[in-house]
C-alpha cells in the first residue's frame, strides 16, 4: 500500500520506534544479583532466554552470565535488537535462575559482606571483598615447607604499580582517572562501579580482571616454587639470569637474550631481531618492553641482596687493595663467577634494565663510572678529587705527581700513608683525571690529550709548556711530547694556530698562546689607533699615538706610519705631524 502523500496525515505523526523505546519506562527489575564464580562462569545458554534475547546478547559480545549481571537496564537498552521486550525477558530468566541457585549465592555474599575471600567451593579461585577474581588464600599462603609466605614478596604483589598489569591503553586510562595507583587499591575498588566510567566496557573489565588474576596467581607460584634467599645468592650470575629469563614467554625470553647479547656478546638491534622473525622493529620493542614489565614485577628484593651479595664478596676479597672503590670494570668482575667478565656485564646491563636503581642500595655514586662501598670512603674521595681539580686549574696544565703531593699537602702537614694510598687509587680509576706517559697528571676535560689530530696535539703542547710559544717550536715539542704521532709539519701548526682564534691567541710575531689562559689578542694598529682618537677630541702628535700603539700591538714603528698615511677616508692629518678622525672634521 503507498504512503500516504498529505505530510498532516496521522502516520507522519506518529513517534519513531526509537523514540518509543527510550521514552518507554523500562520494567523494574529485581536486585543485580552477585554470583559465585561457579555460577558466574556458565554460559547465557543456562538461562531460559528467546532466540531474539540470546542472539542479541552474543552479538555483542555477552558470552556468560557474570558479564551479564554486570550490566544495568540502560545499558542493555542500547544494545542492537535488544528491546524492551527482551529486556522483559531476560530479567524472568535471571530471576528464575536466581530463585534455582539461591542457596549458594547467599553463601557468597555472606562472604563478601564478612570480608573474606573465600565461597562454598573448596577449591579454584575466590572473589575479593571489591568483587575481583583473586586466588585462594592470597593473604595467607604457605610455601612447599609448610612456611607462610614472606609478608615482603606478599607486599611487593600488592603495592605494585597497576602498570605491572600490561593493560591496554583504554583500560589504564580509566584507573589512572579513578587515581587507582597499585593493584592493591584496585581489588579494593568494587569492581561494578568501575563500568560505569566513561569509553569503558565489558571487554576491558574482563581484561582487567584476567590480567589482575594472572599476575597474583604467577606471583603467589613464584613464592612457592622458588628457592630460598640463600640458595639465590649461591647461584653464580649466569644462572640466576638464567633462572629470570625462564619466567617469561619463550618469544619475549628469545627477543631480550638477542638484544642484550645473552651470551654470544652480540647486542642484535631492533631491525635485526625483527628481520629475523619476520615482524616491524615496533613490534620486537614492545615484545622486549613486555618482558622487561614482567621481570620488574617479581624478586626485586632478591635481585638487590644478589647484587649486594656479590659486591661484598668481591670487596672482601681484594682486602685493602680497592679501599672499597670499584669502577664498571671491577663491578663486572664481581659478577664473573660462571662466566667471562664481558659477559657479566652484558648481565649487569640487563639487571639494571630491570631494576633501575640496582646499585643505588649497595653502593654510592661518586662519579660517572666509580662507586664506593660505603659513606665514609665516598666522602674521603670526593674530597680528594676536589682538591686535585684545584691544584690542576691552578696550574693549567698537566704536572708531575710528586709535584701533585706537594700542591695537596701545601700549608698543612704530609700526606699520611692511607692518603697516598687513596690518592694512587684514585688517580689509578677515576675518569675526572689522566696520566700521561712522561708521569704527569692533567684533567680529562683537557680533550687535547686523549685526541691525535694536528689541533688537539697543538694545543696540548702549549699547555705542557705553560707560556706563549712560536708555532715552530710547538711543531717541535709535538714530536718530542708525542712522538707515537710522528713529525708535525710547521706549516700545517702555524696554519692551525693562526686560524682558530677561539682555541689560540696572537701574541706577537709567529708566538700564540692558549685562550684558556686568559690571553686576549692583540687589537689590529688601525683598530687601536682609532681607540686612542676617539678618546680624545683634538689632533694628537704622532710621537704619542706611536709610543701607545707600540704598548700593545708589538709591530715596527713604520707600520704605524703607513697606517696612518694610506688610510685618508679614517684619518686626517695636521701639521706639524699631528693626527685626528676624519669625521670630527665633517
């Protein structure tokens, strides 16, 4: 039958069946029950529902019945073929299944009204007081010997960062906006308020509480299973890398032993790894990303007394030698108990990854690449380093150690013995300082003396001889200083400290010296005759402008004449020999 075609007709005034349907009232319902996980579990195929309900239910991804009591009328409206009439018929089918199972949901919440995380089931996993999935007895595990779990590898589970979890994007959102920080606060939070936040759905619940559930029931083994603190410290470093790497996926296990080089030495990078597996570099990043979060959740503090451990062994060992000082080297040689030093520190690198503050417990940072063992020898060092950096900006080049000792030990008494044994040590490893092959002692940041090209090698020469020198007597002190480089051209050096004005200074002829000094060079004679004319607002006689040039710019006195005579356009002259600007006379 056609439309009708007067637009006033009844038909066009009739409301859309969208309309309809939320202006509707929606049927009361019954409380949201709160199943055990048993009931929670089962399949919607448990409840007496239409083809129409069921259909409209699996099409939008609600597999079971603990899904389904999550979800409010309202959200339920929204779903596509989903009316109010099945709406009708999935509150009688839920509360038929309720009036069948009412036995054991009263068990359960009993349970979760007395705050225990147990139900009728004697067995599998439990809810929280927060509504969350969690494995039995998390407060109150007992390991193989029938001991209580630590309360410190139970503290580590639950004050761990919520990113632990490796959530996805949209679900770490939400709890970051519900200022939901450790996975403690997050089995605290009740579960069913959590939907009702804004872009969050069924499918990041489940997420959440999959994940949540994964990562306590991998924790709680792990106290289990594991061995004692002892035995983890009697493992030599390969093994116990070993043993960590054994706890992740047998993919991210193979992508961190590549990019880390464990244990051929070869550090594969991102496009390598990935070329290998077929997949993008992005994609091996967040594999290896993964693994590293999975590795920072569990024995944190069993990693730190490894490393404590081991360093303290080593210590003892050296006796006195080290004065409980180590450098990276030395760190890697703790390690290589099972393996070679190179591959100990291929270990140590991959530790640090996981725990970025590995050393900062065991020891203290006295500078980039040197650690003490304890405050007292780090504050004897730093003081020590201080004093050597003093004398040596003092001097501004490179002296003598013996002549180092007697700068320390100026205006006070000798240096004790345990002095000079902590000033060898010091100058032996740090890498603030340099020893040269003559036995002189300089600064690191004098970068001419670790480099070999013609400018380094220049400007280290100077410095070694502590004044203004002619650049062919720099050519030979370079030979003589440096004689791996070879012989230094004199043309090439005069070329290089006359060009490079930042680094060398003019100070008379063929002679330069070093900016760092302090020098300044010399202004040009037209520059400096034009400074003394403007000082002055009559002609001055030549006799005197000559003396004052000659003061400064070490030239002959016909150069200054010349200046003066083939420059008419800057200088005007007067009789008798008398000299002014120009452009006071315009």
């Amino acid at each position: 039958m056609p439309l009708p075609s007067n637009p006033n007709h009844p038909y066009y005034q009739r409301p859309a069946s969208s309309k309809c349907r939320i202006e509707a009232p929606l049927p009361e319902r019954s409380e949201r029950p709160n199943l055990p996980d048993n009931l929670a579990s089962l399949s919607i195929e448990a409840l007496d529902l239409s083809v129409r309900s069921r259909n409209a239910l699996r099409n939008n991804s609600i597999r079971t019945l603990g899904q389904l009591v999550l979800l409010s009328d309202d959200q339920l409206i929204e779903f596509k073929n989903l009316g109010l009439k099945s709406l009708t018929d999935v509150h009688r089918a839920l509360d038929e299944f309720v009036a069948e199972h009412t036995e054991e949901i009263k068990t359960q919440q009993s349970a979760i009204r007395k705050g225990v995380s147990e139900t009728s089931v004697k067995s599998g996993p439990v809810r929280s007081t927060g509504g969350w999935l969690v494995p039995r007895d998390l407060s109150s595990r007992k390991n193989g010997q029938g001991q209580p779990t630590s309360d410190d590898a139970l503290d580590d589970l639950m004050t761990a960062p919520v990113e632990v979890l490796d959530l996805s994007t949209r679900a770490l959102n939400t709890l970051k906006r519900l200022r939901i920080i450790s996975v403690e606060e997050l089995l605290a939070y009740p579960k069913h308020k959590i939907m009702h936040e804004e872009n969050f759905g069924i499918r990041s619940l489940n997420e959440i509480e999959s994940k949540t559930f994964g990562y306590l029931s991998s924790g709680l083994e792990n106290g289990d299973n594991t061995r004692s603190v002892e035995e983890e410290l009697r493992v030599g470093t390969k093994s116990f890398v070993d043993q960590m790497l054994s706890r992740l996926f047998e993919r991210q296990r193979s992508v961190v032993i590549d990019r880390y080089g464990l244990w051929d030495g070869i550090a594969e990078t991102l496009q390598d790894i990935g070329d290998k597996l077929g997949v993008t570099r992005e994609r091996i990043r967040q594999i290896e990303d993964k693994g590293l979060k999975r590795l920072r959740r569990v024995n944190s503090r069993v990693i730190d007394k490894f490393v404590l451990s081991k360093i303290r062994t080593y210590v003892g060992s050296q006796n006195d030698n080290i004065l409980g000082i180590l450098s990276k080297d030395e760190i890697a040689n703790a390690f290589a108990d099972d393996c070679t030093s190179h591959e100990a520190m291929l270990a140590v690198t991959f530790l640090q990854d996981v725990n970025a503050s590995l050393f900062a417990k065991q020891l203290f940072e006295a500078e980039p690449g040197v650690y003490c063992h304890d405050k007292e020898s780090l504050s004897k060092y730093k003081a020590l380093l201080e004093a050597i950096e003093r004398a040596l900006h003092n001097h501004q080049k490179p002296i003598p150690e013996e002549r180092l000792y007697a700068e320390l030990t100026k205006d006070e008494k000798p240096l004790s013995d345990d002095q000079r044994t902590l000033l060898k040590r010091l100058l032996q490893i740090s890498p603030s300082v340099i020893r040269l092959r003559n036995g002189s002692v300089g600064l690191s940041e004098w970068m001419e003396f670790h480099r070999r090209d013609a400018t380094s090698l220049a400007e280290a020469a100077l410095r070694l001889l502590g004044r203004p020198t002619h650049f062919r007597e720099i050519a030979q002190k370079i030979s003589v200083f440096f004689p791996d480089a070879g012989t230094a051209n004199e043309r090439t050096i005069h070329q290089i400290v006359s060009g490079d004005q930042r680094r060398f200074v003019w100070v008379k002829h063929g002679t330069y010296g070093l900016a760092a000094w302090g020098l300044k060079r010399a202004p040009f004679i037209k520059d400096r005759l034009i400074e003394l004319l403007s000082e002055s607002s009559y002609p001055l006689p030549y006799w005197h402008l000559k003396e004052k040039v000659l003061e400064v710019c070490n030239c002959k006195e016909l150069s200054v004449r010349m200046t003066l005579d083939l420059n008419p356009k800057v200088f005007k002259k007067f009789d008798p020999d008398q000299y002014s600007l120009r452009k006071h006379y315009q």
